[in-house]
C-alpha cells in the first residue's frame, strides 16, 4: 500500500462517515439502541478510542497502548463503552475531530516503507502489516458501523 493510496481511503470514509452523522439530530444521537445496546454517541465515542490508539503507535513507532488491547474485542468493547457511556454529547463531537486530525496528521509523516515495514514500529510483530493496523482502527472501522449510522437517516 502506498501513502496516497491509503490516505485516499481514509478521507475518502471519514467523509462519508462524518456526512452519515451530519444528517442525525441529537436525539438520534443519544438514543441507546442503534449498535446493542449502544447510541450513536457511544459509536463516535468508541471510534475516538481506537483513534487515539493508533495515534499512539504513530508518534511513538511503536506498539504501544492502552492495557484494554490484551482483553478479548468484546471484553475491550465493553470497557470502552463504559469508560464513555456518560460523557455528554457535545464533549464526544468536539473531540472526535481533533483526535482524527492528529490520526491523519499522523499518517501523512510516514513513508511508504513504514506503512509496510513492521520493522519500522517497535514491537510490532514481523507478521503485522502497518498500513492493516492502521486501516483496521480507522476507515475500516467506519466503514464497519456506517451501517448503523444510515438506518436512522
């Protein structure tokens, strides 16, 4: 994967993503619901997480984060969710862009090679592709609960 390439796709979904939740009013926010038990304010919330954490990896080039990673995806899900479940709304929506912009800002320092290049993060396994973690916890995250986020439109 090249760097253009990549950041294409990651613009390219937040866009779409960041438009599906334009069309939501703060009451189709709120409302558990619409991911299990889940608001579309504990999805954005959720998102904000696995953002920062790559922004982690990125500044540091290393494998580096939150002790939430060693739990099992749903045992991590749930922690996440109840770390934020009573954050207010507008707190949520004003962090998510500034976590994406230090994500994306991230990104665009890294070369071609230290999207493909395991070698070029500290402690990340030989067998992990850089460029796959990153999209994982970014555009394919979005893409992922986009879904949830339509069938309110």
């Amino acid at each position: 994967m090249d760097k253009p390439t990549f950041l294409e796709k990651l613009r390219t979904s937040r866009a779409r993503w960041e438009a599906a939740l334009a069309r939501l009013d703060q009451s189709q926010m709120e409302t558990p619901g619409k991911a299990g038990p889940w608001s579309v304010k504990d999805i954005i919330a959720h998102l904000i997480w696995f953002e920062r954490e790559m922004v982690g990896l990125l500044n540091a080039r290393a494998l580096v984060g939150s002790a939430l990673w060693n739990l099992p995806q749903d045992e991590r899900n749930a922690a996440i969710y109840a770390e934020n479940r009573h954050r207010p709304l507008y707190q949520v929506l004003a962090e998510a862009p500034k976590v994406y912009r230090q994500m994306l800002a991230g990104v665009e320092g890294l070369s071609d090679e230290e999207l493909n290049d395991p070698k070029r993060f500290i402690n990340m396994p030989e067998d992990w592709v850089p460029w796959e973690i990153l999209a994982q916890n970014s555009y394919e995250h979005y893409d992922a609960h986009l879904p949830d986020i339509e069938k309110l439109e």
